[in-house]
C-alpha cells in the first residue's frame, strides 16, 4: 500500500507538473464579459466515454464559451496525450 501511495503521488506530481508547462494553455481563461472561454481537450478510456460526454454536454450548457473535444483512445493514450501536451485531462479508470 506505501509503494501504490508512493506511485500515486509520483504521477499526479507529473501530470500537474506537465500540465502546467503546457505552452497552448491560454493564460485567460474569462472573456472581456467575464464569462469562461476556452478549450479542454480529454482523451483516455473507452470505459469512460460515456460520462465525459455526459458531462461535457452539461458544461457547455453552462459555459457555452468552453469547447470540449473528448477522444477515446484508451488510458495508455490519454496519459501519453497529457504528458505531450496534447490533452488537458486523462479519464482512465487505473489507479
């Protein structure tokens, strides 16, 4: 149980780390109206498609400013997306 504490502390240590070097992360995320605008990119798990379109689909009923673009590609993709950049978040149903 201390290596699996020790190992998830690691990787979410990396991701944060990643995500915050992330040079097409816009440094405003409101508009000049003061609504939220931007974009989140979310690839990962087929298991877990369903909800993160669900959700999306809420969010955007919120925020109608905020693209959402949603990929499954599995859980090994979305971290490999995530530390390249290339996704804001990772649905992957691993601990």
């Amino acid at each position: 149980m201390k290596r699996f504490n020790t190992l998830l502390i690691l990787c979410v240590s990396v991701f944060l780390l990643m995500s915050s070097c992330n040079p097409n992360r816009s440094s405003s995320t409101r508009g000049d109206d003061g609504n939220l605008k931007g974009k989140i990119t979310i690839s990962g798990a087929f298991a877990l498609y369903p909800m993160a379109v669900k959700w999306a689909e809420e969010f955007e009923k919120i925020h109608p400013h905020v693209k959402i673009n949603i990929s499954a590609g599995g859980a090994g993709k979305g971290m490999a997306d995530a530390l390249s950049g290339m996704s804001t978040w990772v649905c992957s149903p691993k601990r």
